[in-house]
C-alpha cells in the first residue's frame, strides 16, 4: 500500500489492487506519515502465551541446578517428578506437568548431565593469579586494550605427554557383524595387546597463540628446565623484541624460579615476556589443555606407530593441518567443547 501510495495511485484504486477497503488504506497511509517503519511492524503476534513468566523460570532453573539436599530434602538428585513436586509445594508456580518441566529446562540449557570429579585449588592467591590470566584472556581477545607495558600477545604453554609407543585406542570404520555380517568379509582390524614398552617416552612442549590462532609444538626427550627455556627462546623469536609477550603455564616446577635456579626469571626479564602462572591445581584455566583434547581426537586416538620419529611425524603434521584448517567445523566443535577459560 504504501509503494503504491508512493508512485501516486490513488486510494480507491489502492484498495482496489490489495483486496481490502479504502479506510483501511487511509490508515495505513496516515500511521506511516505518522510513524514511519515501524508502523509497518505487526503489534501482535500469535499462538499461545507463554505459561510462565521470566522470573518463574529463572527460579525453576535455579532450582533444578542445585542440590535436593540444599533443601533438606533425602534424595541426592533432582527427577522429574520430585522437582515439579517441589516446585508446586513451594509456590513457585501454581501447577507444572513433568514434559512442561522437562521441555523448560531444555529450552534453558539444562540438561540432565553426569557429575564429574573436580579437584579445588588451596592456592591463597588463587583470586590473584585467575584474575591475572583472565584479564590476558581479555586482552588476546580484544574485549579491552592493553594499557602502556602490558603484554600485546599472549601464548598458553604446557607439555603433552608422555608419549609412549602403545596402542591407543580409536573408533573406525567396519562392517556389521552379528546377525548382519557377511559371511565373506574380512576380519576387522585389530589393537595390538602390549605388555612391556621398551623404547622410552617423548614429550610435547605446545604453545597457543590466541591472537593469531596457531598451535607451535617441539617433541623432546625430556621436560627440564632448560628444555622449557629453549621453546620459549622459540615463542620469543616469533615476534620483535620489542613486542612484550605473556606466557599462561602451570607449576610444573621446570617453569617456577627458585632460589636456587633464577634463570627463568631471568630470562623473561632480559627478553620482555611475563610468566603468567595459573593457580595451583587449575590447569583448566589454560586454553591450550582444549587444543590438546584435539590433537588426542584427530592425531592420536585409533594409532599403534612403530617409533617415536613415526609419532613425531604424526603430530608435527597435525600441527601443520591444525593451522592450515583452524576454522574446520569438527576442530572448532572438539575445541570450544573442551574449552573451560
């Protein structure tokens, strides 16, 4: 109505073409001159209200996410049944059926879920130190600007491993057996049964840059602190000298200065780099731990190599891949599934 109204159709015609009556044509034409767009935008919308409000739900989510015994209640988890009882008793709403309940939460984000161990950090300044590696977080992610001597790049380094040469195990592709399967086919392929490793470990030093989002890793022998320093000579001469840098690592002791041994100290201050320390027993706080899930799912799960130089080779051109593909779906999927920081 109102293009047609625009190139100077007049109103009987208007209504004429569209199917309706001139009155309804006038009003529509005096609410746009009125209002503009968003007199074009419908002020209803249809099918049922919904049968709770906001705060209703947010309390039954809020409920439904603790414990039955934080209402000195016998039962160690919440069903169905016992919750919606509950929630009637304690007038948070007047009446729920169990499939309403079961569908709210749902379309909350709860989901019925096994509960998973957790080991709580006793470090004393566990607030200092999150708050620290958060607030890199931030910066890497460019939710704030660095202020004059902060770091401009942030690395999350650890070590992956031990590598040993075992056969690990994987999922693969196969025909059914069964009642189903072919008479004719093939065996499937098989696990090597190991009972002695004779040949050692290796260990990965990894590195994740978040702010070009590429993974760096070096297979070594050993995990000491002088291996430690070499990589981190390595992440150093990525960037200009003048470009501060942080390193997110644990307390692995390789990586803490002591007053025996200051060379890490020492080291990132003659080099411009800060030792972001993650607090005792929260590995989880360093993103590379989700990098790590990956190149277990797409490198290693399902492998028996023959030697370390064969289990070298897999990883270093998985890391190639990896930097090559960092938008792949199932990586990204693998990745943010795993990512707790």
């Amino acid at each position: 109505m109102i293009l047609l109204s625009a190139q100077r159709m007049p109103v009987a015609k208007i209504a004429e073409v569209t199917f309706t009556s001139a009155d309804r044509v006038r009003d529509v034409i005096h609410n746009f001159n009125r209002d503009g767009f968003a007199s074009l935008y419908p002020k209803y919308k249809g099918g049922r209200p919904e049968t709770f409000t906001l705060p209703e739900r947010r309390e039954i989510k809020k409920i439904a996410k603790s414990t039955p015994t934080e209402h000195d209640l016998p039962f160690s988890t919440w069903s169905l049944s016992k919750l919606a009882d509950f929630l009637v008793a304690e007038g948070v709403v007047d009446d729920i059926s169990h499939e309403g309940l079961r569908v709210l939460l749902r379309e909350e984000g709860v989901s019925f879920q096994k509960v998973k161990t957790w080991k709580a950090s006793r470090d004393p300044d566990y607030a200092v130190k999150k708050a620290r590696v958060e607030h890199l977080y931030a910066i890497a992610d460019r939710e704030v600007v660095p202020e004059p001597g902060e770091p401009g790049v942030v690395f999350c380094l650890d070590e992956f491993g031990p590598l040993n040469l075992q056969p690990h195990p994987g999922r693969q592709w196969a025909e059914r057996g069964g009642r189903h399967k072919d008479a004719e086919r093939e065996p499937r392929r098989r696990r090597r049964a190991t009972y002695n490793r004779l040949h050692g470990v290796r260990h990965l030093f990894a590195a994740y840059d978040l702010a070009t989002d590429r993974l760096y890793g070096h297979v070594k022998d050993t995990k000491t602190r002088t291996q430690f320093l070499t990589f981190c000579r390595y992440l150093r001469s990525l960037y200009p000298a003048g470009v501060r840098l942080a390193i997110v690592c644990d307390n692995f002791s390789p990586h803490l200065t002591t007053k025996r041994c200051r060379r890490v100290a020492n080291w990132a201050e003659a080099n411009n780099v800060e030792i972001a320390y993650t607090p005792t027993n929260s590995s989880w706080l360093n993103r590379i731990e989700a990098q790590f899930t990956a190149l277990r799912y797409f490198a290693l799960d399902g492998t028996d190599h023959a030697s370390h130089r064969e289990q070298a080779s897999m990883i270093r051109r998985y890391i190639i891949w990896r930097n090559k593909h960092a938008a792949d779906e199932r990586l990204r999927e693998i990745v943010n599934k795993a990512n707790v920081a």
